[in-house]
C-alpha cells in the first residue's frame, strides 16, 4: 500500500476514491494488480484476524471484499476508462483486478 501511494505521490495523483487522476499509475505493484492499495487492504484485515485466532473476524473478508469491489472499484473502473479510454482498456486486457498479469 504504501509502495503504491509513493508512486501516486511521484506522478501527482490522487490517491482519494471517487477523484478524478490526473495520470494513469501501471508501473510497482500496479503491473501485477490494478487495485494494490484495496488488496493492501484485505491483506491487512487478513493479518488481523489471524492475530485475533478466532473465526469471527473472517467474516469482515466477504464483505470487505465486496464493499471494495461494488461500491468502490466499479465506479473507479468508469472513471478511468472515460479519462483515459483506449490505454485504460489495454492496461486492464493486461493486469487483472485483484492480482495476477493476463497472457494475451
């Protein structure tokens, strides 16, 4: 999360949900991810729940997990495809959006 959040710094972008970037990031994690910062995230929670040793705090995974990708990744994912259309599209035809880079 933090390698991520440097690169948004570097390029002068925001890192906020919902704000317009001002350049698309594909580079660091963002080659093997194109939402490393919410993986972060669930990792995060993940490492917490296993600190816990209890199952209760796996059930804040799904939903997490959903919240991210419904509520947040979606509308980013039209936002970035209207900013910067063609190269958004063939960097997600590259990257997947939890993690792991597509052979085309």
């Amino acid at each position: 999360m933090a390698m991520a959040n440097r690169l948004f710094r570097r390029y002068d972008t925001t890192v906020w949900p919902f704000q317009e970037s001002d350049h698309l990031v594909v580079e660091g994690p963002y080659t093997y991810s194109r939402n490393p910062m919410y993986l972060g995230m669930l990792a995060i929670l993940a490492g917490v729940a296993m600190l816990l040793g209890s199952l209760t705090p796996w059930a804040a995974l799904p939903s997490m997990w959903a919240i991210l990708n419904n509520a947040f990744i979606r509308h980013e994912e039209v936002m970035m495809e209207e900013r910067f259309g063609d190269e958004y599209r063939r960097y997600g035809q590259l990257v997947r959006r939890w993690f792991g880079r597509r052979k085309i």
